[in-house]
C-alpha cells in the first residue's frame, strides 16, 4: 500500500511539474499569466507592467498584497479577477487603451484612485465593484468613464494630455 501511496505521490508531482514547463515555456511571451505574475515584484511598492505584455490573464495576481500601486503601460486585456482582492492595493494606472474584465480590479479594500488616460479601450461594468468611493480620472465619455458614472464613483475628466 505504501508503495502506490508513494508512486501516485510523484506522479502529482511530475504532472505539477509538467504543467508549470507548460506555463512558463508554451504561453506566448506576451501573455502574462499566474505562474510568470508570481515571480513579478514591484519596487518600492509599485508593480509596473511594461508593455511586453498585451494580455493578463485572469487571476493572476489575484489576492497578491505586496504592492499598492499597478501601472499598466501597454494596450492590455486584463482579466477577469486578474487584481482581484489586492488588500493593498491603492492605485491603478491605465496609460494606454486596456480592455479591463468583470472584477478585473473588484474587491481591493483600500483601492482609492483610478487612472486612465486613453479615450479608447472597453471595461465590463463590474471592473471595479466595491469602490464606490474610488476617485476615477480618465476622460470624458470613455468605457472607464461610463462604467465609473453608473457605479457611483467620484469622477475627475482628464485630457489625453494630462
């Protein structure tokens, strides 16, 4: 009995292993999903993600609590729960057009101010649910903005000068 209680052991850990081989090695390089967003630290607080990523998949910084403030500078999909409770989360910076999923940003208790600065790009109505009293500056008739609006957010209008 032993013996199959060990050989199934190393098999979950073989099939761990081949997986994560998988992640890392076989997703496109311009993806960024858990297993690469485990190994991303910020600086001094602040997750930059550079514009080599067009895709954050959802999850996968979910529950993550070392950073306060994400600044995304490509155009990037971020998925769904991709920031899901943070708990430390403060800030978001959108700087370019980013196509935001249901909860992208949802749940993070001390998440205050939101940025984005292009006009363009789409986000699903609970993007940001559970922070009504969020400041949200981006401009004027944006997907951001109008999503902002209808959930009560504080709204500041930016030009995409700013």
């Amino acid at each position: 009995m032993k013996f199959k209680v060990a050989v199934g052991a190393a098999a979950a850990v073989v099939l761990a292993g081949l997986i994560i081989l998988f992640a890392t090695q076989y997703t496109p390089k311009n993806v960024l999903n858990f297993v690469r967003a485990e190994n991303m630290e910020g600086e001094n607080g602040v997750l930059t993600i550079t514009d080599d990523y067009d895709t954050i998949e959802a999850e996968a910084f979910a529950g993550r609590i070392e950073f306060h403030t994400v600044v995304i500078k490509g155009e990037t999909a971020i998925g769904e729960r991709a920031f899901y409770n943070c708990t430390n989360l403060e800030t978001v910076v959108l700087e370019q057009a980013c196509d935001v999923s249901a909860e992208a940003f949802a749940d993070c208790p001390r998440l205050k101010s939101i940025v984005s600065l292009s006009p363009d790009g789409t986000c699903a109505d609970d993007a940001f649910s559970g922070h009504a009293g969020a400041t949200v500056a981006c401009p004027r008739d944006s997907a951001v903005w109008n999503v902002a609006l209808r959930a009560d957010m504080n709204l500041r209008e930016i030009d995409e000068t700013e």
